[in-house]
C-alpha cells in the first residue's frame, strides 16, 4: 500500500471515530434532556398544574387549570371576537391567578345557591384553562349582576358550573375568562 493509501484510509478511520463520538453524546443528551429540565411549553401563568388538577375536564390527561382569570375578560366585556383570533390571544395571555378572599368566595356562593336554572355538567366537554373555546352546545346562562359587582368585572359575560367550580365564558368569543373553584 502507497503512502497515500495510507494517510487516506487513517483519516477516514479518524472521520467515522469523530462522528460516532459525536453521535453517542447527542443520543446521551437527548435521552437525559427531558429529565434535567422542566417543561413550561403551554404552562399559562394562570398556574395549570397537572398534579393537582382536578378531574373535571373531558379530556383525559389535560391539566386543568385551578383559580384564575383573564385581565381582558375581566376588564373589556365589551371586546368584539375578530376573524385574526386576537381577542381569544389577548385573553389567553392576560391570564393571571384568581385573587378573591374567603369573603367574596362565600358571597358568590350565597348567590349560586339562589339560582335554580343555574346550567350546570359534570365534566366539561372542554378544557378548564383560561383562552379554551366553550363549544356551542354547552349552555350557558348571564352571571347574576352581584357576582360581576363581588368580582369587579364581567359585566354581560355569562357562566356554567363544572361540578363546584363556576366558569366565566366571554360573551363574544365564548372563550373561559375566568374559573371559580369551589362555589357550587
């Protein structure tokens, strides 16, 4: 063998050991990746915890979302739903933890308890995160005015029981503005 059959064949060899040893740790790092980190894709700031969800969601496996609201919902009723999306965009990502004290929780429930039409399911056929569609077939009723004056907004939006929990739907673009545990 020339020299240069040689240097060709050693410099392959050396070619195919690189790209192994880069191959082996990509494989490595891709593998232990998901453990080392912690996933926040989707994870609203509203605190959707899937270790703590409730089972109310007709979707299995879906976290539900615990007490939270939409600062667009709460404080623009009158927002219009545009073909873009932007309204069911904007009230996603205004979402925020549910700020309410034991005072106020116990006077939306005085108010629940004297509604006798008030709709109500027992699993939602949707998912209880601020921003989801509620689709159409899930009827819903105008909150009472003193709930919107005990919660400071809301004004025209409207509501459905899930199980205790009270769900505010945007008026406009049916879209969860705001989920009240433990009322119902």
């Amino acid at each position: 063998m020339a020299e240069d059959d040689r240097t060709y064949v050693w410099g392959t060899r050396r070619l195919f050991a690189g790209a192994a040893v880069v191959a082996v740790v990509l494989a490595i790092g891709v593998t232990v990746w998901p453990f080392l980190t912690q996933n926040q894709l989707g994870t609203p700031k509203g605190g959707a915890n899937p270790a703590t969800a409730s089972d109310t969601t007709g979707s299995r496996g879906a976290p539900a979302q615990n007490a939270a609201e939409s600062t667009v919902g709460k404080n623009n009723p009158a927002g219009q739903a545009d073909s873009s999306g932007g309204r069911a965009a904007a009230i996603k990502q205004s979402s925020q933890p549910l700020q309410l004290n034991p005072q106020q929780r116990q006077q939306i429930k005085n108010v629940l308890a004297r509604q006798t039409d008030a709709p109500k399911v027992d699993k939602a056929p949707f998912e209880l995160m601020i921003g989801t569609a509620v689709p159409g077939q899930v009827q819903l009723k105008d909150i009472p005015p003193e709930i919107t004056q005990v919660m400071d907004g809301y004004w025209g939006d409207q509501y459905v029981l899930v199980q205790d929990e009270m769900v505010i739907v945007d008026q406009h673009s049916r879209r969860v503005v705001a989920i009240v545990p433990s009322v119902a």
